[in-house]
C-alpha cells in the first residue's frame, strides 16, 4: 500500500501547527495544558535496543501525560477478529485505547475499537519521511524499506477505519529519535514535521489533548451509535446475522419529508485496500420503525458540482419514469463539527506542503434503497443472466435518453437482482449529459 497512498500525503506540516489546528484547546471544554514535561522525559524509549525494548518504556512514561488512555503493547497479538480479509496479520506495536475500554497487558490487538497506533522503527532507512530542504518539492523516500513501513502503516489505518465508523483517524511514527503524527481521513493523510520527542514536547502535548478531546474531535462518528441489546437481537433474526455481531444504529432524514428512518446494521468489516476515496460499505439494515429489510450505503462522495448526489440522481431517474432501478428512501449529507469534515484538500497549498499534489474534495454521504437485491453473480440460469443483463442495459439506455443520465460506472458489480429483474444500482458517479467530459 505504500505506493499507492504516496501520491496522497500532504506534508510536512510544523507539528505545532498541526496540534494547534487538529486538536486546538479551543475545540477542547475546561483544557488543561500540559506542564510536566521536561527534556529526557523518553530517554529510555530513545536509548532502547532492539525496538521491542522500546514499548514499556514508552508506555510507562505516556501514560503519565495521558492519564485517560491505555497503552497496550499489541505487538504480539494480532486481531484475529477483524481482518480476516487481509492477507497479512494487523499487529501494531503499540494500540491507543479510550479509558474505560477493558484491556489486559497481554491483550490481543482489536482494532475496532482502537483510538490511535503508534508504530515503531529502529532502523533510520525505514523512515518513509526526511526534513526536505527549503525549497524541496519531496519529503517521501522511495528506498524499498520506506515503502515498506509507509505501507505497513497505511494498512493499520486502512484496518481501523474500515473496522469502525469514524471520520479520520491518527497514528504515530516513531524512528528512532524522531516521532511523527499523521492524520488519515478520506481525502488522504497529514503528516506532521519531524518531533524530538525526548527533547520536544509535541508528541507528549498530541497524547495529553487528545485524552481530553470529544469523541467527535478524535474523529469518532458520532451519528452512529451501539444498538440496544433488544434492537440488536431483533435485527439479528431480521437479517439472518450470529448473535456474536456487533450491532449499531443510524438515522437518516427520509426524502418525503416524513419521519426519519433508523436502522440497525451490523458493524463492519475492514477490507485491505488504501483507506482514501469514496470507500462504500454497503449493507442489508432493517428498519425498526417500518419493520422492514433496506439497503444500507454508506460512503464519500466527490464534492464536485458536476456530479449529483446520488440521491438527486434517483429522484432524475424516478420522475422520468427510467426502468429497473430502486427508489431512494432517504440519503442526506451528514452534518458534522468542522473538525470533522475531510481536511487534506484544503492543506495542499499551505506554505509548508513540498508537493502541491491534486487532492479531490469528498463529503460523507448516506443513502438507503427499498430494497434488497442479490448479487449478479449469484444467477440462477444462463437465461437469468442474459435476463438481468438485458434489464440493466435497458436501464442505462432510458437514462441516457429520458433522464440526460449517463452511469459511467457500468459493471457486474452495480447490477443487482430482485425479483428475477436487474437493477442497476451505484449511479454515484453518473453525470449529466449536459455537463462536459461525461
């Protein structure tokens, strides 16, 4: 993953600038500021050899400054439960936990509930980053060890972004003397300058504003919540789910104007692909107050004039009466603090950025269908196939000619079955006709 989250870091930022913008103590109720660090406070974390001898201590001396957290050396046990999509094993070094959470010494990594990683390397050839010189459009190595750690890093993030609903997300870097902080979100990742941790106080101050910081400036979504013990179980039955799966709650604003709808949905299961774009998770919900099975999609949308929210696409598509397609029942832009937005595009043009690179905006959407189709691949007959095929063509056809509507997404994904019909779903990327480059 190295690679291709390169082109997607925006750096380095002052790391002052970056506490003061990321986790300002304005953002922060009844702050109190940090005023016990003094210099050597991690000399034996700096002084450890080989790096596993450097997590105690690092924790022990932490804690100290962030007396709400739990630091839990993880990097033994890996979470077994939930990434079992990835063809590697998630097992940072060390796992950030919110006070409260329960978690032994020798505790296996969960990264569904983990609230920062922070990883280690003792080798300076593995660091991905350097203090670029002025003027310097690079601050990335491209040495294979760098890429290594750059990835090994984004695979963590990507892990605990799509275990857990939240917004972004912040790790740690630590090499040697050097710490970095970088902050993930869906637009791409923030990466602070070079810290001295054992002489500056910028990572303890980062751990010591985080522990008072709101969930929701920690990047916790927090419009989606647990379910209850009796609307988990009850929507376990519903969707045929083992009772041993994590249950939550969303609502969202109905198009008719009537009364919200809420679902209950099963958390989700992260995926090995770099955490940055639109990132659908798309899922089965039911719905406790009509008492019915919906689609469920959550996702990012491109924040570009030219591209209808999905919403307004299937209303188009509805009032001119486009065949085969499901009816939105609600969907809306999720309001949030702005803490909470995605922030990498607006950075790419501060003074300090080595490479302006392109950033695209995106905006966190959601959105639930009236139904529920199975996949195409799942056809019962080859005259079921060429059926389905038949049906999504036609779609695309009348969409295209009464609706101005071009999908540019066709594919076997987007086609669903219901009803022994195909329908063609995902119109996220779809443009009007009348807007150029469609």
């Amino acid at each position: 993953m190295g690679n291709e989250i390169r082109g997607y870091l925006v750096g380095p930022m002052p790391a002052k600038e970056f506490l003061e913008e990321f986790l300002s103590p304005t953002t922060i109720p009844d702050y109190q500021p940090l005023t016990s660090f003094s210099e050597g406070a991690f000399a034996s974390t700096v002084s450890a050899a080989p790096e596993t001898e450097a997590y105690n201590p690092f924790i022990n001396t932490m804690e100290s400054f962030a007396p709400g957290l739990s630091f839990i050396d993880t990097h033994s046990n890996a979470d077994k439960i939930n990434c079992k999509a990835f063809s590697f094993q998630i097992k940072p070094y060390v796992c950030v936990y919110a006070d409260g959470i329960p978690h032994d010494r020798q505790s296996s990594c969960d990264i569904s509930t983990t609230e920062v990683v922070v990883e280690f390397k003792c080798e300076p050839h593995h660091n991905p980053f350097y203090t670029p010189a002025h003027g310097s459009s690079r601050f990335i190595s491209e040495t294979d060890k760098a890429m290594d750690t750059l990835g090994q890093i984004t695979s963590y993030a990507a892990a605990q972004l799509g275990a857990q609903y939240r917004t972004h997300a912040f790790s740690v870097l630590i090499v040697c003397e050097q710490a970095y902080i970088l902050r993930w979100d869906r637009e791409g990742v923030t990466v602070s300058s070079a810290i001295y941790y054992n002489k500056e106080p910028h990572l303890a101050e980062f751990f010591h504003r985080y522990t008072q910081a709101s969930p929701a400036v920690r990047g916790v979504d927090t419009s989606v919540t647990l379910a209850s013990v009796e609307e988990a179980s009850l929507a376990r039955l519903k969707l045929d789910l083992p009772a041993s799966w994590r249950m939550l709650k969303v609502t969202v604003p109905a198009v008719n104007n009537s009364d919200p709808i809420t679902l209950i949905f099963p958390a989700p299961q992260p995926v090995g692909r770099t955490p940055i774009g639109r990132c659908t998770c798309t899922c089965p919900a039911y719905d406790i107050n009509n008492k019915n099975i919906v689609m469920f999609k959550d996702s990012w949308r491109v924040a570009n004039p030219d591209i209808l929210p999905e919403g307004e696409t299937y209303k188009l598509l509805a009032k001119h009466k486009v065949s085969n397609i499901a009816s939105c029942i609600a969907c809306h832009d999720i309001p949030s603090l702005p803490q909470q937005a995605p922030q990498t595009h607006r950075l790419v043009h501060a003074p300090w950025v080595c490479s302006h690179t392109t950033i695209t905006p995106h905006v966190h959407y959601r959105l639930v269908l009236n139904i529920v189709g199975r996949e195409s691949h799942e056809f019962t007959s080859s005259h079921q196939l060429v059926s389905i095929v038949r049906d999504a063509l036609i779609t695309h056809k009348e969409a295209y000619h009464k609706a101005g509507m071009l999908h540019r997404d066709l594919s076997a994904g987007n086609v669903v079955i219901y009803k022994g019909k195909g329908i063609l779903i995902d119109w996220d990327l779809s443009k009007l006709i009348t807007i150029q480059g469609a």
